[in-house]
C-alpha cells in the first residue's frame, strides 16, 4: 500500500503541536504559545537566527511523543488525560505510583519518539537532539554556576523554562508561576536564565495574544507523507497502529465504485488520515473499557470529530480535510456525532469515509473482541445500510473494493522493506498492536523467550528504544501497514 499525500513540514508540525497539547490536556493553542516565549528566550540571550528558528521548533514539538506515552501514564494515574495535565500544571495531589522508577522510562520513551518524529521530518539535527533530552533530570548545581550545562543543547532549557511559564500562569497566576520556576532554578533551568526571564515575563506573556508571523525558515514548505501525522496519534492506542492507513487505502479504492470524480479522491484519502486528531483528547480508559459506554464516555467520545474539525480552523492548510474528516462518525438517520447531520447533508465523501472507517474497526482486533472476518463485517454493513445509517451505494463500493485488496490464498502482505526477516515482521506485528511478549508467543505458537530474542533484534535493527519507537519507524518503512 503506497499512500502519497503529503503535507508541507511546517504545518505538520503545527498539526503535531496541536495534537500533542490535546494528548497532553493542554490547550490546542499551548505548544505554539511556548514556542514564541522560547524564541524570544533565545533572542534575548542573543543566540542567532538559526538557532531561535531551532528553539521555536522544539517547543512546537514538545509534546508531540506524548501519545506514546499515553497508555503508560493511563496506568499511573487512571486518566492520561487530565493526569498529565495536572502533573504539569503542578496541580495533582499525591499519587504513589508517580515514582522516579516509574515516570522516568515514560519520559525516556517521550524523548525517544519526539527525536524520531523530528528524524522523519528531516529537522535539524540540533533540533532532533535537544528534543530527545528534552526531559532528562539533572542534578542541584549542574547549572549554578554557568548559564548552560554541558552537552545539552541550549534549546532544552529554552523551552523548558517557556513551555513552564506558558503552563503554569493559567493555574497559578504569573507572579505564582514564576515562584514555582524560581524553586527550581539551577535545577532544571539554569538560574542565570531564570533571571533573565523575570523583567519581561509578562509582557512576553501578554503579547503571546497578537498575532504571529508566518514561519519562514529554509525548508518549511518541504513536503513530507501525510501518514507521519496519522501514524503519531495513533501511538496513543497501541492496537490502532496503521489503522488510518487502511481506512486510507479502502476510501481511495471506493473512491470510484462509489461514483466519486478524480477530484474528490485525494481529500477523501487525506480526511482518512487524519480523522482520528480528536481521539488522543479522551482518556484511554474510555477506549479500553470493556462492554457498553457509559453516558459521562459518550460525552466524551463525542467530542473526537469536534476537535478534528477544531484542527481545521487552527491550521488553515488541513481545514477542508479535517472537516470532511469529522464527518466520518455522521449517519444518514442523524444517529452520528458530533453534529447529528442526516440525509442530504451528508455528501458521498462523507459517506464513503463513514462506510470505510467502520468496515476497517470491524475487521480489526480490539482489546475487548476479535475482528470480525469480512463476510461478517459485510453482512452487518448492508444490514445498517438497510436501516438508513450507511448509504448503501458507498457499503457497495466500500465491500467491492475491500475483496479486491484482500490477499489471495497464499499471497503474503507486501513488504517494500528487507531490514527485518519475515519472521522478524510478524513479531513486529503483533507487538505493535499492544500485545504482550507472552500474547504474541501463544498466537504464533512460540515460546515467550523466542519472542523477546526477535525483539531485541527487531530494536537493534530499527535503532529503537520501544515498541512505540519501533512501531512508529517500521510504519514509515512500510514494514508493517
């Protein structure tokens, strides 16, 4: 599968910014805010051009491994969500799981994919490296007497200093966030650079609601794949990695059956991959939650295609995408959400979008049920049809276009990539979907040490820390879809 779209670097970046504040229970607008006040950190300090554009760069990515890290932090604290955002704005009353030994390979595993995401988006390496340190914890007295530590680039303590600023006035006032920065001067920022900050703190932080300029650093209108965006939100749910890919794929072969013009084709496959923008804003306890939805979970799922849609009006460049993309939990019968829209109101992208995405989740593995094979997916897609939710042109289409991309008897997936065996792939398989060692064993009729043996090869091999890590780069090499 070889899917084209592509986005300029600049605004997938805003579109990560974005998606990393929701993660993180920040609002949407949080990255960009701490990146201004780190460029004027910089500027100020009199660093050069180049190295604010890298600073400013930084603090939009901040948060951007924060879905990776979304299930571990919903173990600690219940609700990934607004646990972290209570961990930042320094509001979460005690918790015994928020151990060193137990936050620390969190952090490790944020910086790791942070780095990576920057990799793919051919960043600089200056910007690569201070976001894969972004988060380490140094000891009282590294920065007490020198205004930088060694070895760590001078954007960490940039965007440290502003991303806590940024955060923690909205909680706690401004002269309240800066006593809380000012405990910890010398230890996570360097005191000097404390000291800086303070005469212009708020009126940096009042200008934070004018206008900005347009990026304009070399290399911001770059193209990259659209599917980095797709592949990082979906980190936050392990079992739905490459999920917006196939959704993706099946539109785009809809398209036509469908009786959709050449035209309407590349934002149908672009709404695809990036309908799922408004899922990292809801606990993963929500998704993971076995058996019926409760009323205080719909509110909340029903909210997803609303901040889709809210992605759109935030970055111009995706705005009809993302609007087309919240439709996609829509129904004919006003059933859907987020809008309740019906009938004519719902076009045939919509439809097809709606259609594609509902025969993928059903043929996909959840942790609360199997996949449902494809004649059973069909056969409750034409039922729904029959009782006006589906359009039944787009079910047609959808189930037409599903049996010609399935493989034939014998016929392996195509793999473009032969970094790993094919052994090697399908442990990668089954571990990037949130299966345990000891789960991937029993399913490929292995032993669990067997497992642990392709793994380690399989991080080598891809220069991976952690499963999110890894599953993030074989995606992008197309080792598994």
């Amino acid at each position: 599968m070889q899917l084209d779209e592509t986005i300029s670097v600049e605004d997938a970046v805003q579109v990560l910014a974005m998606v990393g504040d929701l993660s993180m229970g920040l609002p949407s607008d949080h990255s960009v805010r701490t990146a201004r006040l780190a460029a004027r950190l910089a500027e100020e300090n009199g660093d050069a051009a180049d190295a604010c554009t890298s600073t400013r760069l930084v603090g939009l990515l901040r948060w951007s491994g924060s879905t990776a890290t979304a299930a571990g932090f919903a173990n600690l604290l219940g609700d990934d969500v607004l646990g972290r955002h209570a961990m930042v704005t320094r509001t979460l009353s005690g918790n015994p799981n928020l151990t060193l030994p137990n936050v620390l390979p969190l952090a490790q595993m944020q910086c790791e994919v942070a780095g990576d995401i920057a990799a793919l988006l051919r960043l600089s390496s200056e910007v690569e490296e201070a976001l894969r340190q972004l988060f380490g914890s140094h000891h009282r007295g590294d920065m007490q007497d020198a205004l930088f530590a060694p070895n760590i680039p001078r954007a960490v303590f940039y965007v440290r200093l502003a991303g806590d600023l940024e955060v923690l006035a909205p909680a706690h006032g401004t002269d309240g966030a800066l006593r809380l920065i000012g405990e910890r001067a010398g230890v996570k920022y360097p005191a000097t650079l404390v000291q800086r900050l303070l005469p212009h703190a708020k009126d940096w932080l009042d200008a934070l609601d004018e206008p900005s300029c347009a990026a304009n650093y070399a290399g911001h209108d770059r193209r990259v794949p659209l599917t980095i965006v797709a592949d990082v939100i979906e980190l936050k749910l392990p079992w739905l990695a490459g999920y917006s890919r196939r959704v993706a794929e099946l539109a785009r072969r809809s398209a036509v059956p469908a009786g959709l013009i050449a035209l309407e084709e590349k934002p149908l496959v672009r709404a695809a991959l990036l309908h799922g923008i408004g899922r990292v804003a809801v606990p993963n306890a929500v998704w993971q939650r076995p058996g019926k939805l409760g009323v205080l979970d719909w509110d909340q799922v029903r909210k997803v295609p609303f901040w889709t849609a809210r992605a759109g009006a935030q970055v111009p460049a995706i705005a009809q995408d993302a609007t087309l993309a919240s439709f996609v939990y829509e129904r004919l019968d006003g059933s859907g959400y987020f809008r309740k829209a019906r009938g004519e109101a719902i076009g045939m992208q919509e439809r097809v979008l709606a259609v594609a995405a509902a025969y993928t989740a059903m043929c996909s593995p959840r942790p609360w049920r199997p996949p449902h094979g494809e004649a059973a997916a069909g056969t409750l897609l034409v039922a729904q049809a029959g009782a006006g939710r589906f359009d039944r042109q787009a079910v047609a289409a959808v189930l037409e276009a599903a049996r010609a991309m399935a493989p034939k008897r014998g016929q392996g997936r195509e793999v473009r990539d032969a970094l790993l065996s094919a052994r090697e792939i399908e442990v990668l398989r089954h571990i990037s979907l949130g299966e345990t060692s000891r789960e991937a064993a029993r399913a490929m009729k292995i032993s669990p040490a067997s497992v642990r043996t392709h793994v380690d090869n399989i991080f080598q091999k891809l220069d991976a820390g952690s499963r999110p890590a890894a599953t993030l780069k074989a995606l992008s090499r197309g080792l598994i879809s």
